[in-house]
C-alpha cells in the first residue's frame, strides 16, 4: 500500500510488534502462565495482543483467582526476560529523525515493562509516554491515543498511529487518528484499509515549516 499523503503533527507508536519484536518473551511468559491455571494456550495467545495484561488475566484466569496479584507476578516474568528482544527493522533509526517534540509511545503495557523492552532493543524514549497506569480503559478504547495527543498539544486528528494489532487499530479508529500498520511480526495477513509496512526500513520523514511530519519512501 502506498504511504498517506499528507502531513501529520505527531506521530503516536504502539510498542510490542511496532518498536520493539518481543514475540518470543510474550510466548514464553503467557504460555507458561496459561499452562500453571490450566488454560488452553493457542486462544489466550490469539486475544492478548495489544490489550492490558490485566484484561487478558479478567477474561481468561478461573475464578476467584487475583487478577492484580497475577498481573503484578506476569509483569514482573516479562521484565526479567528479555532474551530475544530486538528493535523492529530499523525503528531506532528511523524514531532518531523525529523531532522529540512530535512523537510518543502509546502501549499497553506497564511503564517498568515498556521502559525495560526499550532499552534492551536499544530503541529511544520519547518525553511523552503513556502506559497502562495512564488509562482507565485500555485499547480498543481510545483513551491511550486521546491522552497522548493531549500531552503533546495536538489535535488526535491531526495524528498518525504507528500499530501492529487489531485492537490498537481499533482504539485508533476511535480516537479519529490515521493509522498505519507495521507487519514484521505478523504470521498471517491483516484484514484492514490502512497501510502497511513490514518496517521502518526505507522509510524517511520530511519536516515542514511548521514542524509537521510527512513520510517518504527513500
């Protein structure tokens, strides 16, 4: 699909399978999770991309079990293990060209996590980040997108989203901001109308003369 065609005041990125390939940790860590409750694995892996933990442990957990206490638990196995953890082709490079002012990270995941995915795939923070902690619903609400756009003094329709799963295209879609899909981490076609790119490679960003950002193909 080609790029859109047209200028955007910020940019707004998901973190997991957008930034950062954690692929390998959050297979381990929720597989593992899944088989000491005695739960069917292949569904709950299908349905926890891009949704808070927490929400993911509501659903799936049996009952009576603590859904902050195990949150807390998973998290803290996700920290740990970052063997396997890498940038998504070219995103370092390509986020070093934003200008820090137009850019955030928007994920679901807890800050300490968000923060300790970051710098083992050696990917920059932006100075605005907004985690699970920020929101009182996660994606597919578009309060994540909404508060990011807030922060950085922008419109959220003036915003392109930077997402891999559905439910962040969807809290996107809600939010009233464009979106653009970033595939690397994909093992099947997604069903969607906004473009796609398996990554930041070959992609540039030119700067105007009010600051806002277009995408080019290099």
């Amino acid at each position: 699909m080609t790029l859109p065609d047209r200028s955007f005041a910020a940019f707004l990125f998901d973190m997991d399978g957008t930034l950062v390939n954690s692929m390998a940790v959050v297979d381990r860590v929720w597989r593992a999770w899944a088989a000491r409750h005695g739960i069917a694995a292949d569904p709950l892996m299908a349905a926890l991309h891009g949704v808070r933990a927490i929400e993911t442990i509501r659903r799936f957990a049996p009952a009576g079990v603590d859904a902050e206490a195990e949150t807390e638990a998973l998290t803290r196995a996700e920290i740990d293990d970052v063997d396997g953890l890498a940038e998504i082709g070219g995103a370092a490079a390509f986020l070093a060209r934003l200008p820090a002012d137009r850019w955030a990270l928007v994920t679901s995941a807890p800050r300490a996590l968000a923060l300790r995915r970051l710098e083992a795939a050696g990917v920059a923070l932006p100075g605005v980040v907004i985690t699970a902690e920020d929101v009182a619903h996660g994606k597919p609400a578009p309060d994540c997108f909404l508060a990011a756009a807030e922060r950085l003094g922008v419109a959220i329709g003036d915003c392109l989203v930077w997402e891999d799963s559905p439910a962040g295209l969807a809290a996107a879609d809600a939010a009233g901001a464009a979106a653009i899909v970033i595939t690397e981490t994909h093992h099947r076609a997604l069903d969607t109308s906004h473009p796609m790119r398996a990554d930041y490679r070959g992609l540039d960003v030119e700067t105007d003369a009010q600051g806002w950002l277009r995408l080019v193909a290099r």
